[in-house]
C-alpha cells in the first residue's frame, strides 16, 4: 500500500491509498469512506466540520492522467492544509498552484 495523496482538512487527515490489489481507497481519519476498484475510479465523501461546514472531497484516477483530488471543486496539491474556519476554500486554490 502507497499513499498516493494526503491533505488536512480543519484538523481532519485525509488520504487517499493505492492498495496493492489495485484498489484505491478513501480514508478520513482513519476510517474507509470510500474504495473502488480498477482505473478509472472515482471516490468521493461529505467532510462535516463544525459550524454545519461541508465539504466535498473527490477523488478521478484516470489511466492517461494524474491523480486529481479537489475539494468542493477546487483542485488541491498533495500536502496541503486547509483550514476553512480560518482561510477559506479560495486559499486553497492558490497554495495548490
């Protein structure tokens, strides 16, 4: 197993694993959200923090493409940190550039 993509969210790790049966998965503080099979894959999860804040965590692994992982539609880079209450998503999309 290889971590293919980590971020924090709000305090919140979230990674996403390339399994050695080629299965990729979706863990959100250490637990399986998500886990499909096969390229292309597509997972996704809803990420509640406090103050009703939601988030969309997606996840595209295509054959002819990098990993691409977004979150409420803003492409991330692996890494990074993202603390809503404080920055803000549009922050987000600028520490990925």
């Amino acid at each position: 197993m290889a971590t293919e993509f980590s971020l924090n969210l709000a305090g919140h790790p979230v990674e996403v694993i390339a399994e050695a049966d080629d299965h990729l998965a979706l863990y959100v503080d250490g637990c399986l959200r998500k886990r499909r099979q096969g390229t292309p894959s597509y997972l996704w999860t809803n990420v509640e923090l406090p103050f009703e804040d939601h988030y969309l965590v997606e996840v595209r692994r295509r054959a002819d493409a990098p990993l691409a992982v977004t979150v409420n539609g803003v492409p991330l880079a692996t890494g990074t940190q993202i603390n809503p209450q404080r920055e803000g998503l549009a922050d987000a999309s600028t520490e990925a550039r």
